[in-house]
C-alpha cells in the first residue's frame, strides 16, 4: 500500500524548481536494483479511510481483536486528522501558561480569541468566554448567569439531559439555594433545553422559547458543536455544551472542553475570561484580558464566579480542529453521523424483537432490547469486542459517528453489530 500526498500538478512544478525533467531522472543515482519499477494499483482513500486501513493491517498482524466502539453519551469517537494533535502538541503550545502579561503572551491570546470567534460563529451568539472545564460546568455557571440576571432561584430542565450534568447542577447550585423546578413560571430563572438530548433526540425547541420568554426567564441551550454546523442556532440567551467532537480524543474521559456564548447583554454575568482585540498607539492589533470576572481578579462580592483556569489548550485543540475542517467540513461530519445514525436505526430497529425510539436522532439512540439489556451488554456484546451502555433492564443507548462505517468491516461497523445482536439472539 503507498499514499501520496501530492497532486500530479504539484509535482511537476517541485521538479521544475529543482531542475530535473522527471521523477526518473530524480532518482538517477538510486542503483537500479532497489528501484521498484512499478507501484500496485490502489484505491484512492481520505485520510480517515487510509488510517482505518494501515490500523486493520496493524491489529491483523499483531494478532489484536478490533473492539466495535458504540459508546457515546458526551464522549464521541471522531476521526481526528493528524495536523490537530501535531501542532497542538508543540512545545510552545503545549507547555504555556496562563497569559497573565499580555505583552509576552500574543500567540496564546490569539489562538483564544479565534476560538471564541469560532464558538459565536457556530452558535450565532454575540460573545463567548476563554472555555470552561466542561459541558457539565458550562451548564452550571449559565444558570448561575440567569439568577444573577432574573434574580430568580430556579430551574426547570424541559427535556432528558445526562444525569452527569444534572449532578453537577446540583452540586454547583444547591449550596447557592437555586433548585430544580417542576414547571416554568414566575420563579423561573433559567430553561433548560438539551440538543440533541441524552438520548440524541433532536426535539423543536419553539414551544419550550415561547414559555420561557412568556415567563420571563433565560432559555439556555445545551447544544452539540457539530449539531450547531448544519442547523439554525436556536433563538437561545445563552448556549453551552461539550466541545470534545472537536478534534479531542475520548482519552477515557476527560480532559473536556466547555463552550459557553450568550447575548451582548448578558456579557457582565459571563464567568472566566474574556479575549479581545484592540489597537495601540503605533496602529498594531494586540490581543488581550478584556473581561476577567473571577475572584482572583475583582472584589469577591463582585465576581461572577470562582471559576478558575480556562482550558486552553484544549481549546487550542478545537479551535485548530475547526480551522483545518472549515464549515463545509464540519458538516460533512455532521452529515455523516447523521446518517450513518439513521441507518443504525432503521438495521437494527428492523431485528424481531428489537426497536428504536422514534423521532430524528443524532449520532445517540436508545434500541430496545427483549430480554436483560445489561446482561446482554456483558454476556454477548461485550464477547464480540462490542462496547455499549445499559441504560435500563430493557434499553441499549447506542453511538455513531463517522467512524461508524456501514460495511462489515475490521473497523466499527453498523453490520457487525447487527450481525452479532441477531446471532446472539437467534440462539
């Protein structure tokens, strides 16, 4: 197998501008014997196919067994191209700190206000924070946004959001006495709406906007990145969520990246930091510490929150994920995993005794099992290299992403599991 990466075009121009008329002629001085005259046709792969393909021959070679990667809720298998990790790990980025002197601290600053800028394009908020721990904390402090604005000390969640996240809230907010509510009404200081949900359903968010705003209170979305790429921003005051799709690995977890972007006028409320960009006195753009709300920075009594270090370099990861994909590229990601959900369903809802939520879903969904879905999960799956989460006696909650290929292959594949669940339940 070989792989160029140039075009027929590019070559010859770099022959041309180091003065030899042919590849043949590059290559004169090489004693023939070690030529290879000709290269074995092959297919003509992206990059995320070709790595597929080098690691199916790796593991068949070292005799190691492919596990089938169906898991997901919050933490998604993407394919992350090599340029994203190789530059995010150079030593300047990798080892620098917080920029408190601006003067010395450009390329850190930069890079944070794009991010920022990247965040407000994807969410069509006005102003976006330096980035928070995680999805879970984001969500947090944008309700801790809505008391301060409302004055009001309740929340209501309107659709199914990851216990995870609803454990932060409580842990972040009860201390504060801001507590869950039932129903939205006038004590109301902040809606919820998760999208896509714990469950991946893509749900119309209009209604839950129009009691909201009847009501008085704050809609906070809690919104996929990559979701965000091929639909209209929802008409929200403020919009968090997890930015690991971004070009971060699961890494078992963590470390994470919150985004967190609101309205003009809710910029003072807004926790962390805040890049901006300015001119001095000799006609220079420098960057630097616009906002910075933290107790570290202002009296106590006037801070935001405590909230401290700004995952920068996780950010950094994201943001050079975001430049190298582009907008079109980031929704043909979208794309892919929205299709490659909808054929999961549609295969595996179609095994007798199985089913599928219904509805639009987006990468998660939950299949119904007939028998002990956790002992399935561990007796079956699990033996066939497939990983998945139990989430009750009876539902599976599945994951797709690009990665996820259709095709029986070595690699994650929808026909394998499908394969596996009709085997195993069959006997």
């Amino acid at each position: 197998m070989a792989y160029f990466p140039h075009t027929e075009t590019e070559v010859r121009q770099m022959l041309e501008t180091i003065g030899v008329q042919s590849l043949e002629e590059l290559f004169a001085d090489v004693p023939e014997k070690y030529r290879k005259e000709k290269i074995e046709d092959f297919p003509a792969l992206n990059e995320m196919e070709l790595m597929a393909e080098v690691n199916e021959q790796r593991f068949q070679q070292n005799h190691f067994k492919y596990d089938h990667c169906f898991t997901g809720a919050g933490r998604y298998d993407h394919f992350i191209p090599a340029v994203v990790p190789q530059l995010a790990g150079r030593s300047e980025f990798y080892t620098a700190y917080t920029p408190y002197q601006p003067e010395i601290s450009q390329g850190t600053l930069t890079a944070i206000y794009e991010f920022q800028s990247m965040i407000c394009e994807l969410t069509g908020m006005d102003v976006a924070n330096a980035s928070l721990y995680d999805g879970a904390t984001a969500l947090a402090e944008a309700v801790s946004m809505a008391v301060t604005a409302t004055g009001r000390k309740e929340y209501v969640i309107a659709n199914p959001l990851h216990p995870n996240y609803a454990q932060v809230l409580k842990t972040y907010l009860t201390p504060r006495n801001i507590t869950a509510g039932e129903k939205i009404g006038q004590s109301t200081a902040a809606v919820i709406f998760v999208l896509p949900d714990y469950h991946g359903l893509i749900s119309d968010w209009s209604q839950v906007l129009a009691e909201a705003k009847a009501a008085g209170a704050l809609l906070i979305v809690c919104a996929d990145p990559l979701l965000l790429s091929v639909i209209e921003p929802p008409q929200a005051d403020i919009i968090v969520g997890e930015a690991q799709p971004l070009g971060l690995p699961m890494s078992y977890g963590g470390p994470a990246l919150g985004f967190l972007a609101a309205r003009q006028n809710y910029l003072r409320q807004m926790p962390g930091r805040i890049i901006g960009r300015t001119t001095d006195d000799r006609g220079n753009r420098p960057f630097v510490l616009t906002m910075q709300t933290r107790e570290q920075h202002i009296r106590r009594e006037k801070a935001t929150s405590n909230i401290c270090s700004n995952e920068a370099l996780c950010a950094l990861t994201a943001t050079i994920y975001m430049s190298y994909m582009g907008a079109s590229g980031l929704q043909t990601v979208a794309r892919l995993c929205k299709a490659n959900t909808d054929y999961a369903m549609q295969k595996l809802g179609s095994i007798p005794g199985f089913s599928v939520e219904p509805g639009e879903h987006f990468r998660d969904f939950v299949l119904h099992c007939p028998t002990d879905a956790r002992e399935f999960r561990i007796n079956y799956l699990h033996e066939d290299g497939i990983e998945a989460i139990s989430l009750s006696d009876k539902d599976l909650l599945l994951s797709v992403t690009e990665k996820t290929l259709r095709e029986s292959t070595e690699n994650s594949s929808i026909d394998w599991i499908y394969g596996c669940l009709e085997r195993e339940w069959k006997n």
